[in-house]
C-alpha cells in the first residue's frame, strides 16, 4: 500500500522546484545580452566644444566689427569737426573781408557807356599805412574853400591842408588832413547822331560828368578837374572820395 507525502513535505518540494527556474527568469531580464547595441546621447561632449566655440568667435566677431564702427564714427566725427572749423574760419575771413571792403570803399556815381549815371560801390585800396584810415565820400557845392597841397615826401598824393571855417567844404564835414582819392571832373565833348554823320554835320557839344581818380596826379591837374564841375549844366555838388585817419 502506497505511503501518502505529507502535506508540509509536498509544499517545500514544490517550493524548491519552482525557485532556481523564477530565478533564472529574473536574472534573464535583469541582464543585458552581451551583443546589445548601446545608444549614445544626441549630443555629445565634443559637439558641445564646437558650439561653444562658434559661438566665442561670433561675439569677437561682434565686438571687432562694433570697434570698426567706432572707428569709422570717431573718424567721422573728426573730420565733422575738421570741416565745421574750417567753414567758420572761412566766414569769419569772408566776414573780415567784408569789413574791410566796407572800409576802404565808397558808393560813388558812375558813368555808364550810353550816358546814364549809376551809383556803384568802388574799391579804394588805402594809401595810407597802419590800417587805422578809411574812405568816405562827401558832396559839396562850389567853391569848396579848401587849400589843397602835395608834399615833396608823398608825390601825386593829394592833401586838404586848410578848411575856411563856415566855407562848403566845412558845411560838408570836410577835415584838415583828409586824403583827395578821386573827384567828379566834367568834360564837354562833340556828339554827332547818325543821321548828322551821314548827312554832313559837325555835331553838337555835349558835357558828361565822371568820376575821377586822382591818385598820383599832379597838383595843377586836381585843381583843373575839381573846376570843371562848373561845366556841369546840372549844376550839382561835386563829389569827393577822401582817405581819412580815424
């Protein structure tokens, strides 16, 4: 008759079959085959150092170009700055030029080729040294009562050497020492028309007043010039452009 297993002894066998074939089991998953692929990162250590090192040039790149720049503005400014000095140096030369132009000129009456009077501004460079004279130009009605001269030391240089106190030349602000530069002078001339010429004739006299410069005339000759103005039919002031000291 067959001996029955007891219940506590079938257990423990069934225990002890079952646990080396859970075991390999679990080592079996816990393992890795030995020819498995292994994954690496997306991006690795090396591709990190490049990045960064692109990036590092890019900013000194960043900061060479922005050096340029602040090269080429303070180049700029430089030159902004060269140029705004030399324009204001060239007004404040045009200024003085000017200002010099003014004192050494006058606005006189001009003769024109068609017969016309025009007053017009004319240079008068002095005469005198030391930059301390200017010109004016006065009109004064004959007889002047002046007593002009010229020394020995200055020829062809006119002076006023007396002024008749009350005469016309005092009434026009004419000083003792004043500087004769030119005068209007008048001269009568023979003008024949066109029609005149070709039908014969001798033509007609006729009296134009200019402008005269006297620098470096003699005496007599002024003296003449200044009386011809009784010529003028207009019977107008004569006008005189003098140097004169401040």
């Amino acid at each position: 008759m067959a001996q029955s297993i007891p219940t506590k002894s079938w257990r423990l066998a069934l225990v002890l079959l079952l646990l080396p074939s859970a075991s390999i089991k679990a080592s079996a998953f816990a393992r890795p085959p030995t020819n498995a692929i292994r994954l690496q990162p997306l991006y690795s250590s090396n591709s990190n150092d490049d990045t960064n090192n692109l990036l590092e040039k890019a900013r000194k790149l960043r900061e060479e170009v922005s050096a340029i720049e602040s090269t080429k503005l303070e180049v700029q400014k430089e030159k902004d700055a060269k140029e705004q000095a030399r324009q204001a140096a060239e007004r404040e030369a045009q200024a003085q030029r000017g200002k010099l132009r003014m004192r050494y000129s006058a606005e006189v009456p001009i003769l024109k080729d068609m017969g016309e009077e025009v007053i017009e501004r004319v240079d008068f460079p002095p005469r005198l040294k030391g930059g301390k004279s200017r010109i004016v130009a006065l009109q004064a009605a004959l007889p002047l009562g002046l007593v002009l001269g010229q020394e020995d030391s200055m020829p062809g240089l006119t002076s006023v050497d007396e002024v008749a106190p009350g005469g016309n030349g005092a009434i026009a602000q004419i000083k003792q020492g004043d500087i004769v530069r030119a005068i209007t002078a008048c001269q009568t001339t023979m003008e024949t028309p066109t029609w005149q010429l070709l039908a014969g004739g001798i033509g007609q006299p006729k009296t134009k007043r200019f402008m005269y410069s006297v620098d470096g005339r003699p005496l007599e000759e002024v003296l003449d010039a200044i009386g011809s103005n009784r010529m003028d039919v207009k019977g107008r002031d004569v006008w005189l452009v003098l140097e004169r000291m401040d």
